[in-house]
C-alpha cells in the first residue's frame, strides 16, 4: 500500500482524484479613502493574508486568482464610515425664504409658521439624510453578485456578501466597493475582509 500524502500519490491505491486544498482569507490593514464623485466604485484593499493554502491569492494587487477549475464559495465583508455632513444652514433660513401658510407673509416669525414649517423642514431633511452603498464579487471585470442598502448619513455601516460560483483557473476575483457618500472603508480584520474556498467536486 502506498503511504505517501495524497498531494504526491499518483498509484493506482489512490482511491481519490483529490486536487490541493483551495482556501484564503484576506483582512484589511489600513484604511481607504473613498470619494463618490471621483471613484464611482472602487476596489477594496485587502492587504494581509491569514492564510493561502495554494498560493491563490495576491495581496499587492487585492485578487484571487484560483489555480483550479471548481466551485467555490466567495464571502467578502467592508465596512464603511461615512464623512461627517457639512452643516447645512441655509436650511435653518428657510422658513425666512417660503411664504406662511397662515399670512401669506415671505419673512413670517409667527407661531404657525415655526411650528408648520420647521416640521417640514425637518422632514425634508431627514429624508435626504441617507445614502446608498454596495459591495460586489467582480470576476474578470463582471459585478456577479451585488449587495446594496440605504443608510443613514453619519452611521458607520457594515455590508457583506456570500456567493457560490463556478470559477475558471486564471479568474480574477476582487471586491468592488460604491456609495454616493464620501468617507472611509475602515482597517479592522473583523470589519473588512476577503476569503473563499473551494467545494470538493469532481470539476
């Protein structure tokens, strides 16, 4: 019987076609500005491996690109922290600026008009206190899978998303990041992280 390692058996007492192990786990290490207006979507930095079992992933360039043909399971996690809002204070003018509803008066200071206006004003806002992020798989330049919510405008926020595909030897897989929001991915191991492994199969 033979007793070498599988990895280097190649007799017929081989009872598995088994490949090398594919598996990886990437973390952030420094943290990435991010502004909307220039960078619609940008690719997030993963710069320190916890592990690569075969060689798979390049931190320099932020890209795993599988030896193997197979299935694999993708998961990748960001965390943002929007930038602090700018102080709007023409919003505190503007019940100076629309007419009261109660005298017709432009510059009205009466209690119906702070009370009627202010509330509207308040709810304008708000509803313009958010704003929208995703996180994506990309695989040779194509957004496969895409995660994406509406949040609040000075909340940091975490975004991640899990997918299975069937990937190619020579695929480039990276993670996309976007929001309408500047501000920045933040460098933490538990908040910002890449990895995938690859399922047993006969690919």
């Amino acid at each position: 019987m033979c007793h070498k390692k599988h990895n280097d058996c190649h007799c017929d007492n081989k009872k598995h076609n088994l490949v090398r192990a594919s598996a990886f786990r990437a973390n952030k290490n420094t943290p990435q500005l991010y502004e909307a207006a220039l960078t619609p979507s940008v690719k997030v930095l993963f710069q320190t491996e916890q592990f690569d079992l075969a060689d798979e992933y390049n931190p320099h360039i932020s890209t795993f690109i599988p030896t193997k043909d197979g299935i694999y399971e993708i998961t990748a996690k960001v965390s943002f922290c929007p930038s602090k809002s700018k102080s709007n204070d023409s919003s505190k003018n503007k019940k100076d600026n629309c007419k009261c509803d109660y005298c017709s008066k432009n510059s009205c200071n009466c209690d119906y008009c702070r009370k009627h206006h202010s509330s509207k004003d308040k709810k304008r806002n708000s509803s313009k206190e958010g704003y929208v992020a995703s996180i994506s798989i990309n695989v040779n330049g194509d957004n496969l899978d895409i995660v994406n919510d509406f949040l609040e405008k000075s909340r940091p926020i975490g975004l991640s998303v899990t997918t299975i595909l069937q990937l190619q030897a020579g695929d480039r897989v990276q993670v996309l990041f976007r929001a309408d929001a500047n501000g920045e991915i933040l460098a933490e191991a538990s908040l910002t992280n890449f990895q995938a492994a690859r399922f047993p199969s006969p690919m």
